[in-house]
C-alpha cells in the first residue's frame, strides 16, 4: 500500500477499481466499470463499479460524466449523489443519447467522482419570502443566450 499523504482528507475504498486522478490538481478522479455492459441506442443502464465508499463525515460524492464519452459517443450519466454514510455499491447511471449501442469492458472508466465539502441547512418554513432583483424569474430571464 501506498504512503497516505497526511495532508489530504482521506476516503476509504473497498473493492473494484480505486478510484484515481489522471493528473495532479484535477477536480474529478476516474470510476471504472467492473462488468462488460452494452448500453442500447436512445437507453441507459445502470453500471455497476464494485467499489464501496466511506466518505469523510461532512462531504458528498459527486458523479458527473467523463467529457469525451459525451462528445465523442454521447454518453451521459445522472442521479449521482453519494452521502457520506452511504456504504452500498457506488452505480452510475448512464444514459446513450447516441443511435448506436455503446458498448463498456470491464476496467474502462465511465464517469469521475469529485468529492466535496458539503454544508447543511436547517430549513425554515416561512409565508412570504425577501424580493430581490431576480425574484421569481427563472429559465432565461437574463436574456438570450
């Protein structure tokens, strides 16, 4: 095992494929496959990565898609929120918004994982809520794009 840089938060990783950076500095490190998994055109699978995580009390892990599979084989993937007391099999749910299947191997990487701090609220019901400038306005109130 590796020396642990006790400078950095650790998460605890168990099976699969430990999740690693590409390069120093970046934001998301990389989720591999751990099933061979075809994903149909226009359909999505949940794909599993055999790993189980114990992220550090007040962070949350983050699943986002890997910017090449979605340029080049338009591959996406949703609903990846991972609490830190979850201690199940970490999935990614891919969507193929492609007309051709797409086909995954065991060990390729699918999705990336940013672990980060993670603030609660206490939520406060209330009957009327402060104006401000953008009030209500939502979807394209600040002009086109």
């Amino acid at each position: 095992m590796d020396t642990l840089d006790k400078s950095k938060t650790v998460c605890r990783v168990a099976g699969g494929i430990t999740p690693a950076y590409a390069y120093p500095g970046d934001a998301g490190a990389d989720l591999c496959s751990a099933v061979d998994i075809v994903i149909p055109a226009r359909g999505k699978m949940l794909v599993d990565t055999g790993i189980r995580l114990a992220l550090p009390d007040g962070h949350v892990g983050l699943i986002w898609p890997r910017s090449g599979m979605a340029v080049k084989h338009g591959i996406d993937c949703g609903a990846g929120v991972i609490d830190s007391q979850y201690r199940g099999e970490v999935k990614v749910l891919l969507f193929n918004h492609s007309d051709g299947e797409h086909f995954i191997k065991q060990g390729d990487r699918i999705a990336q994982l940013l672990v980060q701090k993670v603030e609660t609220v206490e939520f406060l019901p209330v009957d009327n809520l402060d104006d401000t400038d953008r009030s209500g306005n939502g979807f394209g109130s600040t002009g086109p794009a």
